[in-house]
C-alpha cells in the first residue's frame, strides 16, 4: 500500500472512530431496549442508508426479533407495542418523513438515527438516536468536515453502531451464536 493511501485509510479510520466516540452509549443502550421489547420491527432508509438498514434487520433477524424493511411485500403493518426503526441522516428525508407519520398515526414508536437532531424528522420521532457524522446536508463549503464523500462518513458510523447495538441485543435477548447461525438462509 502506498503512503497516501494508508493516509487516506488512518484519517477515514479516525473520523468514524470519532464520530462513534461522540455518540451518546446511554441513548444506544435506550434504543436497544426499544427494539428488544418491540412487538414487531419496520425498519427503513433511503440510498446508501438503506443498505446499512437492510444490513441492521437481517441482523435483527439473526436475533429473533420479528423485523422486517419497509417496502418488502412482507412487510405486516405497525400498531401499538411495535417501532419503526428509521435512518435520515439530514432529517429532511420526504420518504421518511411521511413513513413516520403513518406509523405514529397507527400507534408505533418511531426510533430515528440522524445527524441533525434539530431538522423535521426529530421532531416526530420518539426517541432520536444522534451518530454526529457529516451526511449530504453538511458535505459542502465549511460545513465539511470530512475527507469521504457526502454521506458516507454516517453511512460508515451506521454500520459500526448497528454492530455494536447486534452486541448489545445479543446480550437483551440471551442470544446464543448457535441460534444466531440456525437462523441464517439456506437460500445463498
């Protein structure tokens, strides 16, 4: 590996390092008992979020926790007792916003994973989980403050909290790695 590119793996690996060590674990640990006391689990995000999303449910799944994504046709509709779990890094997402509203107007807590805690979507949530990471609201002029392009330092910090909350829950759920396993697809 050359010289600059090890740079450019030690600033990335510190900036994620960074923007998990300001991330409050007493909020993480709060979300965790959401999701584990959850009736069901609807879990959703736009772009490259989504793909951490769908990453964190198939997790969830792994678990034995009743969760599904959003826009699956498997998806069973929420009520009382069950969380809609939603990533909007810059609060402002259209599709969140409204996937929010329909699950408190039938009864779910909304748990949100954002950067601006101050933008729509925290306003609606129930409990807001903030990961202080630069997304695409904040990858311009000097608001930047990282070296990956637009959302993917929170995209990056999704993924890093969403493995240490599956630790989190494996320890609330009394998960053992041997059920974890038995319930990963034969269909690879």
């Amino acid at each position: 590996m050359t010289k600059a590119a090890s740079g450019m793996f030690a600033t990335a690996l510190d900036e994620l390092g960074a923007v998990l060590a300001r991330t409050d674990e007493a909020r993480i640990d709060v979300a965790c008992e959401m999701l584990a006391g959850a009736g069901r689990i609807a879990a959703y995000g736009c772009g490259r979020e989504a793909l951490q999303v769908k990453g964190f449910a198939m997790r969830l799944y792994h678990l034995g926790l009743p969760v599904s994504v959003v826009g699956d046709m498997t998806t069973p509709p929420l009520g009382q007792g069950d969380v809609f779990l939603a990533s909007s890094g810059p609060g402002e997402t259209a599709t969140v916003l409204t996937l929010m509203r329909v699950a408190r107007e039938a009864g779910a807590k909304v748990l949100l994973l954002t950067a601006e805690p101050e933008r729509s979507a925290a306003k609606l949530a129930d409990f807001t989980l903030v990961i202080p990471a630069q997304t695409m609201a904040s990858d311009q002029g000097e608001a930047r403050s990282s070296v990956l392009p637009m959302g993917s330092l929170f995209e990056g910090a999704l993924f890093l909290l969403f493995e240490i909350m599956v630790l989190k829950l494996k320890r609330l759920t009394n998960a053992t790695p041997e059920a974890m396993r038995a319930r990963h697809t034969n269909m690879e």
